[in-house]
C-alpha cells in the first residue's frame, strides 16, 4: 500500500476532508487517512444538521462566510442533492448581550446581499409568540442563515474528492509522522480482516506535507507525535430533540441562538424528526474521546429549566438524545498553523462547536499553508502564537 503522495491529510471529517478535496482540486496528488472505517459517529462531523449565517459577533469569523457560502453552494450544485436549507435565524439578546448584537449587525451591513432586521420585545412577542422571552429582549432575523445537512455534505465532499482522483483510505490509524522533508507517514490498519487478507503490518506513506485535523484527538496525537501542547478540551456534547407539544400552536419556525452567557443555548427547526426541535447547549461536560461515553450521565437538568421557562409549547423533556464531540480552545477560535520547527506538517484543530460551515474556507487556508502561499484571509486569530504569551485563555473579540 506503500507511496508517494503530494500531501497527506491525517483525518476525514469536514476539515480534512474539505482540505484534501481542496489540494486535489489543484491537480495535486493527494491521500486523506481516516483511523475509523467510514461513515462512523465517534467525532464531531456526522449528524443531520449544521447551523450556518454570516451572523458572528467576531469581525475575522463573519470574514469567512461569503467564500464559505459560496463553495458549499458550488459544492451542492456539483454533487445535484440538497446540502443546505434556509431556515433564517433569530440571535436573541438580553440587555447584556446588546454589543454583541450590535457587533453581529454591524458585521451583517458589511455584506449587501444579506437581509436582515432589528426587532423590539414587541415585535419579537407578535411574531414569535413560541418563545417566552425577558422583557428586555431584543433580536435580529437574519434571512439567509440555515442549516448544513451534515452527513450528506461530509459524504459529498468525500466523493468529489476522490472522483477527481484523491486517495481515500479508511480504518487506518496514522501512528507517527516523520517529518522530514519528506515526511514519512507511518500507521497502520485498525482491523484484522483487510479484504486484501492481509494482517496487522505497519505501513508507511511519504508526502511533501502533512496535514492533521484529527478533531478531538488532536490535542493527544499532536502531543505523542510531535511535543505540541496545544490548549484544547474535547467535550462530550448531548444534542436533546424536543416534541411540540401542539403542533398547531407552532414549533420553531426559524433557527435561534441565544447570545446569552456565550451563547450557551441554540435551537433548530424541526428538520431530522417530525415535530421535534433540536435545542442544545454549546458547554457541556469534558470527555476523552476514547471514553466518551463512559460516565453515560446525561446533565439535562439546566437546559430542561431553559426550555421549561423559555419554550412552553415544547415538552419539558427531551425525547431524543444523541452525541457528539466538540475541541474547545480556551477563546473559542480554531488552531489554523504550521508547527513552529517543522513548516511541512500543518494542522487545524480546536473548532469549538462552530466549524462546519466554515470548513470550505478552513481547507483553503490549511491547503495554501501546505503550498507555502499566502494566507487569503486574515489567519492571526487562529494562529497558535496567540497562547504562547500567557498560555492562558485570551478573548479575541
Ligand atoms: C453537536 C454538535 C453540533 C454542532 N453544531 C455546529 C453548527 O451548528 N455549526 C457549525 O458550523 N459547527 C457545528 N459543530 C462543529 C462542527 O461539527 C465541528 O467543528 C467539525 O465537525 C469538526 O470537524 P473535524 O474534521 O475537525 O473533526 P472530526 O469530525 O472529529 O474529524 C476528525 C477525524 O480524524 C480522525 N482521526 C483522528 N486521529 C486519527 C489518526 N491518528 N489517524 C487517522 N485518523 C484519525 C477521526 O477518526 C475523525 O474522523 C457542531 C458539533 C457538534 C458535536
């Protein structure tokens, strides 16, 4: 199995994936390494839904979204299926949340072609009398915001990758890198019955550079194969459905997130399941990807208080609970770099529960790093160096 290769992309969720397809649309020759056979739910990129907007309080994440938009679209258009819904969503503010709305608005303005409103408590009661909300909540309606279906976009990018001749290979565990130049790329098969018969042996692949998005394992496999230690927390997310109690007093007619408390709390239309909402909280409780579901207690006391109080049209339970992983870094903004020593081997990590949409545009940016061409973006606030001073959290905002 043995061979040459451009570059190499350690990990096929969204981002590896987006950035293998993003190198082989070059022309260049290109092979992406997954430890798990596909499609598989242990990381943080399978599921139904992804929220996407160009709505972010942060100026340098809103940046992103045009060209994200616009590969996810090209994207739909070559693999002819349904990859994006609009549902509009709804960022609702309490009075100590009113700059970051404003923040958020003022990013929105920037982008002609998206339409979006401000709302009073008034107005937001008239045309939204689902929610039950504090007097001194306001919002704005972004029009053009929706939602990703996720499996079906990582499949797709997965399959146009490899129509253009890219190198897929699944339930293969990379264990170290060498790197180089070039960089050797040594791992080996996660189980026994290869359908070449063949049995456990190491295997080693060679590239120019190396790419690592292994998601919630990066922080452990950066550490082992390189002495990185980056400031990443992999949690254990629960993503709770609710059934609408009646249906004919409406459900969730647009997706929302709640500025409130870093935006602990966002919601989405009924989409997967009939008469059900997801509604999630954005901070849960921290896991060993390899033990994620060891201590299987499920903390809904919180968001069964919020949707109680918030959601009288929901049940107060939800119905349906299913998991998934998040990678925090201390500001939640992603790790977009090149090691300090070694500037072949590149890695985008720390996506803290918002880099699905974004994921097009983070494959571009790890793809020209892995070129040595410039960035097309402003990549200072996902640069590695940003914790080096202090080593400690540093909101970026
Ligand atoms: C519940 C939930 C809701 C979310 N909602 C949103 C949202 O609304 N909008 C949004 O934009 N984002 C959202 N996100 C975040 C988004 O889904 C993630 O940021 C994104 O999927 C991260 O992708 P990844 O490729 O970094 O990680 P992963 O999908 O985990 O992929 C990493 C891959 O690397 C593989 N790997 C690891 N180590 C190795 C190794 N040694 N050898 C080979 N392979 C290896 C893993 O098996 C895995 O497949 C959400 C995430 C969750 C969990």
């Amino acid at each position: 199995m043995a061979g040459k290769y451009d570059h190499i992309v350690v990990g096929a969720g969204i981002e590896g994936s987006w950035t293998a397809y993003h190198l082989t649309k070059l022309g260049l020759k290109v092979l992406l390494l997954e430890q798990f056979t596909l499609p598989h739910t242990r990381g943080s990129s399978h599921g139904q839904t992804r929220i996407t907007r160009f709505g972010y309080v942060e100026d340098f994440h809103a940046a992103l979204m045009e060209e994200a938009y616009r590969k996810w679209s090209e994207l739909e258009r070559e693999a002819a299926e349904t990859l994006f819904v609009e549902t509009g969503a709804l960022y609702l503010a309490g009075k100590s949340e009113y700059t970051d709305l404003e923040n958020l608005i003022s990013n929105l303005n920037k982008v002609p072609h998206v339409s979006h409103s401000k709302l009073t408590n008034d107005e937001l009661k008239k045309q939204y009398p689902q929610f039950c909300l504090p007097k001194d909540y306001i919002a704005c309606y972004e029009k053009n915001a929706g939602v990703l279906l996720a499996s079906r976009c990582l499949n797709a990018v997965q399959k146009r990758f490899k129509s253009l001749g890219g190198t897929l290979i699944d339930g293969f565990e990379v264990l170290r890198i060498n790197p180089g130049p070039p960089a050797e790329v040594y791992g080996k098969k996660t189980w026994k019955g290869n359908s070449d018969g063949r049995v456990n042996n190491e295997e080693s692949f060679t590239a120019n550079s190396v790419i690592v998005c292994a998601g919630p394992w990066s922080g452990p496999f950066l550490k082992k194969t390189f002495g990185l230690n980056l400031p990443l927390t992999p949690q254990r997310i629960n993503v709770f459905y609710w059934h609408i109690k009646n249906i004919n007093q409406g459900g969730l007619p647009t997706l929302f997130i709640d500025l409130a408390n870093n935006g602990e709390y966002y919601g989405l239309p009924p989409l997967e399941y009939p008469d059900m909402v997801k509604l999630v909280s954005h901070h849960q409780e921290d896991a060993d990807p390899n033990k994620r579901d060891v201590s299987s207690t499920i903390n809904d006391k919180n968001i069964k208080e919020y949707v109680k109080e918030r959601f009288p049209t929901l049940e107060p339970y939800p119905s349906i609970v299913e998991t998934c992983m998040y990678t925090n870094t201390p500001d939640e903004a992603c790790i977009l770099d090149k090691h300090p020593t070694y500037q072949n081997i590149i890695f985008g990590c720390g996506f803290s529960g918002t880099g699905f949409k974004i994921s097009p545009v983070v494959g571009h940016i790890l793809g020209n790093m892995a070129l040595g061409k410039p960035p097309v973006h402003n990549i200072k606030p996902f640069a590695l160096s940003r914790f080096a001073k202090t080593g400690m959290p540093s909101k970026l905002q």
